[in-house]
C-alpha cells in the first residue's frame, strides 16, 4: 500500500495484521491476567479512530502511530477502571525494557507512567511518539525510525534523553 491520503476503512483492511502484532506487543507487556486480548485491543483502537468524523490519514504509517496512541490510552483507561477496583492495591504494571539508562527494567504504574509522558508531551511530542512506539508496541529503532521518518540515530538519541527524563519523574513514585 502507498501513504497516500485515505479512510480509515479503506485503509485498516491492509494493516489488521499489523495491528494485531502491534497490539499483541503492547500486551505482552501487561501483567499476565490482563482482560484484553490483541483482537479486542486492536478493535477498540479502531472505535476510537473512526469516532474522530475529521479524522484523515496520510496511509499506512500514519495509522499505525495512531493507533500505538489509541493503544496507550485504552489500556491507561483499563488501568484507571482496575485501580477504581481495587482502590491502590497492585496497580497495572508496564515494564520499560532495553534498560533506558542502562539500568535493569524496571516495572511502572500505567496510570503514573502516562501521566509522566503527558507531562514529556508538553515538552517534546516526538519523544512520546517515540517511547509510545519503542516500549508501549514495542516496535525496534529501525521499524520507529521509519515510522516516523527519522533516522535510527535520532531514535536512540530521543530514547535515551526521553528515558532519562522519565526515570527522574518517576523515581520518586512507589512503583
């Protein structure tokens, strides 16, 4: 498929598989007994698209960048539920890998880590992107890199910088 302009009908057809394996990344980084499944997650990330009437996509790799962020917020949103649940016992748990810091992976609240990269939002959008591809779907430099249309240097780069900053907000945090 080219990235030309397009529907997200007309477009979700020939990326589903993709999807699916992205969604299944994602996952894989959730804790074992997690409700979703790669197929629900893919299709809730479609409701949340083809709810936006504006929505226009510049093809495939547009899609996929959004629906990594569609991803990120519904499984924030599941967090958020089982939290309301449970009310602060054993919160959802993501683990950031590939150390960031060259640190071991460490596992962080979903609702702590995304609240961490709104706040990073505000002050660099192209890292979110980046960490939200990286470890959220779990995609490597290169596939990101082309993704987004940057280089796989400019990757590493925004990953270690991003990781950084994360580490120091969410430090202090009990995770």
């Amino acid at each position: 498929m080219s990235d030309q302009p397009g529907r997200l009908d007309a477009i979700l057809p020939e990326v589903y598989d993709e999807l699916r394996r992205l969604a299944r990344r994602a996952l894989d980084r959730e804790r074992s007994s997690h409700t979703l499944q790669p197929t629900a997650l893919v299709h809730e990330a479609y409701l949340k698209l083809a709810a936006d009437p504006k929505l226009q996509l510049h093809g495939r790799l547009h899609l996929l960048s959004l629906a990594a962020r569609a991803m990120r917020q519904i499984l924030v949103d599941h967090a958020r539920v089982r939290g309301a649940h449970k009310r602060g016992s054993n919160p959802l748990q993501v683990t950031l890998s590939e150390g960031l810091l060259d640190q071991t992976p460490s596992a962080f609240d979903m609702v702590a880590l995304d609240e961490a990269l709104t706040r990073l939002g505000e002050i660099d959008e192209q890292q979110v992107r980046i960490i939200e591809l990286r470890f959220l779907v779990g995609l490597t430099v290169e596939e990101a890199a082309d993704l987004l249309g940057l280089s796989t240097a400019t990757v590493k780069r925004e990953t270690a910088t991003a990781g950084a900053w994360l580490y120091r907000e969410l430090r202090g945090r009990n995770l």
